[in-house]
C-alpha cells in the first residue's frame, strides 16, 4: 500500500513516540484483504504479552475507536451550555484568589468534548497556554497530544482541563487557597462531562482530586473511585468515575527514561475504557 507524504509523516511521528515511550521493537503486518485502508500498526512492550514458540511480543491494539455516536444537535448544545454557565460564573476577570493579580492574561477553562468518555487534569496552565487561553498547547501539550493517539484516540476525543484555571507566577506551584478556590468549578465540569475516567496528571493534580498527600510512586497504579462532592443545589444524579495518576508531560520531557512508566498507566485506563492492547500469535516480520 502506497501512503501519500501527509500519513507516511503522521506515521513516523507516531513510531518515533512509541520508542520514547520503550514500546518496541516495532512490526509491519500485510495490508487486510478485501481493500481495507487502515494502517493498523502493531505494537511490542515488555508488559507481559509475550509470544510463548518465539518470545516475541506481538501486540495491537483491539480496534480504532469509533468516532462518537451521532447526537442531535440539541442534546449536545445542552451540555456544551452548561459548561458555558461555570465558565460564565467564573467571569472574564475573576478576582477570587490571588493568581489574578499575579501576571495571569486570561482565564484558560478547559477544552475537548463535553461527551468525553476520557478527561485529563493537569495542575495549572503554562505561559503558552496563558496566551492563548486553552490548556495544554506547549512542548508538553505536543506531549500530551502524543500520549492520547498512542491510546487511540484524538485530542478532540477527550476533555482536558486543569486544577487552577490561571497561571501561577513563574510556573510555580498552585497554592492550597489558588486549588481550593478553584476546586468548585473543575468540579462542577467533572459532573456536566461525567467521564468514565480521570487521568490526573502529576502530583498537584492526583493530591487535589484524591485529598491526600503521598508519593507518586504510592499514587500510581490504581484506578481509584471518585465522586465530585455535592452541592447543596445539585440536582443530578449522584456521579463517579474511576480516576487514575500518571506523570505529568512537563515531567516527562524533563526525565523521558518515565515515559514507559506513564504508557504503563495509560494502559491501564485503556483496559478499563475496553481499548485493551491483544496479544497476536502469528510471527511478525520486521519492519
């Protein structure tokens, strides 16, 4: 199968991230029969899908998902209007804590698909993303936007957001009062989105959502239940959803050796979301 410029680019980028992260080697299989144009790269790591005649690991993943189901226009509008009313609450200017008189240009809320099954929160946003009011859209944004097509999904597919929606001085560290000042509205998105899991990204995020002050190393590894705590006006049913801790992309551009560690724990979340890599007895040949 010949690819045009544009894919055969896109697929070396996408090889190129599944050795950072220590996912190799990497196999080519025969195009399917019948005139199918999928790609379908497979996949190795060392998590234990391992070949038992060959010792090779042949893995892909079980299946693209699925764009999401058709919505009528008005259910999706509906939710898509209730986050405008957090966003609106919060106001253009907010004044609540002291980040807004610290150098912060504009609130930065959060993005993607009010549907998303998959919700990542990072800590707070960055210099990048202070210009430009979205979350996630520097060099570890370009990382984070790696991590989820390696899950199998698109940015779009998902909904990101941070703990503090201004950007602390100097990057620094989201003080208690900036995150409990902030909590209520990330909440409330949490509860209009209800995402079946939550990828909290770093420790200020994992020690925010979770309430407790451990070490990344006791954090990660686990889906944890998590409910946003309830308002006295909600009228919802009562909402969960699992939530589990990975390291955060800055981190990871910092110290790559942790990428396999963070593939680790997004293969966890796919497990539970049914994106689950399976394992392929036929011997792969070498790309």
């Amino acid at each position: 199968m010949t690819l045009d410029p544009n894919t055969r680019s896109a697929l070396r980028e996408r090889l190129n991230f599944y050795r950072e992260l220590g996912v190799g080697p990497l196999y080519r299989r025969d195009a399917p029969q019948a005139g199918a144009d999928d790609v379908g790269e497979r996949i190795s790591d060392d998590v234990g899908l391992a070949d038992h005649e060959s010792g090779a690991i042949d893995v892909q993943l079980a299946e693209e998902p699925s764009p999401a189901s058709p919505r009528s226009h008005a259910v999706t509008k509906d939710r898509e209007a209730q986050l405008q009313v957090i966003l609106d609450d919060i106001g253009p200017d907010c004044q609540r804590c002291k980040l807004a008189r610290q150098g912060r240009k504009q609130i930065v809320f959060g993005t993607g698909d009010p549907y998303a099954e998959l919700m990542f929160i990072g800590e707070g946003p960055g210099a990048d993303e202070d210009a430009q009011g979205l979350p996630f859209v520097g060099r570890a944004g370009q990382l984070l936007n790696n991590m989820i097509a390696a899950m199998g999904l698109q940015r779009e597919q998902v909904y990101i957001a941070n703990i503090v929606k201004c950007r602390p001085p100097g990057n620094r560290t989201p003080e208690r009062d900036e995150c409990d000042t902030c909590s209520p509205f990330l909440m409330r998105q949490v509860q209009v989105i209800r995402p079946k899991v939550i990828v909290a990204l770093g420790a200020t995020a994992a020690k925010n959502l979770l309430g407790v002050n451990d070490s990344m190393a006791s954090l990660r590894g686990h889906l944890y239940d998590f409910s946003p705590p309830r308002r006295l006006t909600d009228t919802e049913e009562p909402f969960s959803c699992k939530l589990a801790v990975t390291y955060h992309p800055a981190f990871l551009l910092r110290d790559p050796r942790q990428k396999k560690e963070a593939w680790k724990d997004l293969q966890m979340v796919m497990r539970h979301l049914g994106l689950s890599p399976v394992q392929r007895n036929s011997e792969p040949t070498t790309a």
